[in-house]
C-alpha cells in the first residue's frame, strides 16, 4: 500500500492524474471515503491520465457517466443505491471490456482483484489517498 498527502484539490487531481496513466482497459477502481472526501476531484485527474479532455461531473443522479480517451473511463456512483449490487448487475462486465471503470463509493460492492483507494480529509484542503 502506499500513502499519499495531498495539500489542495490541485494536488488530489495530481494523483488521480498519476494513477490513471496507469489504467489500462478491463482495469476497476474503488475509490472509498466520506462524503466530501474528493472522491470527484480524484477522478478529475484520473480521467485526464487516461487522456481524456471531457468535463468530469458527479455521476451521482445518472449512475455512470463515459469519458473518451486513449483508455475509455466509466465513472460510477453508488451513492444512492440501498443494496450492494453486483458488478453483473450494473452492466460494469461491459464497461470494462470497452476500458477502465471507477467507482465512487466502492465499499458498496464486492470486486476481488480491483484496486481501491481510500480517500480521508486531513483538515482543511489536505486529503490523505491509501492506494492498495
């Protein structure tokens, strides 16, 4: 596991930005941490790694939201689900075959073998990123 301080939303996005030159396609992402916690401004940067120049937004109210980039990125959000679905269930198999997924909230679902980083403020605009 390796831990990451960051001191402002530019430095969260940094690492996101980081982490998803990384990704490659079929790659599942776990992103855990409170509300508030930067779990969009991670994936701002993450999406960016992936080369992407689309608008990241919350996909909170719409479930998944697709950015194009050299490595396609779907952006999920458990938030408002009441049960922890499978990854059959949400359709993710598909979106993983066509590139990487992340998934805001992914302590709401089983998925042995995906990364997961954990995301905690650390007062102020610091953030504290566990990546497993």
């Amino acid at each position: 596991m390796r831990e990451v301080e960051t001191a402002s939303a530019e430095e969260t996005e940094a690492e996101g930005e980081r982490v998803g030159r990384t990704l490659k396609r079929g790659d599942l992402v776990l992103l855990v941490g409170p509300l508030g916690a930067g779990k969009t401004t991670f994936v701002r940067g993450l999406a960016r790694g992936t080369g992407s120049l689309d608008h990241v937004a919350s996909p909170t109210f719409v479930l998944v939201r697709n950015y194009h980039g050299d490595v396609p990125l779907a952006h999920v959000d458990l938030y408002r689900l009441n049960r922890a679905p499978e990854l059959r269930d949400l359709g993710l198999d598909e979106l993983l075959e066509e590139g990487a997924v992340v998934i805001e909230w992914g302590d709401h679902i089983e998925a042995p073998g995906a990364k997961v980083i954990a995301i905690e403020p650390a007062g102020g605009d610091r953030r504290l990123l566990r990546i497993e």
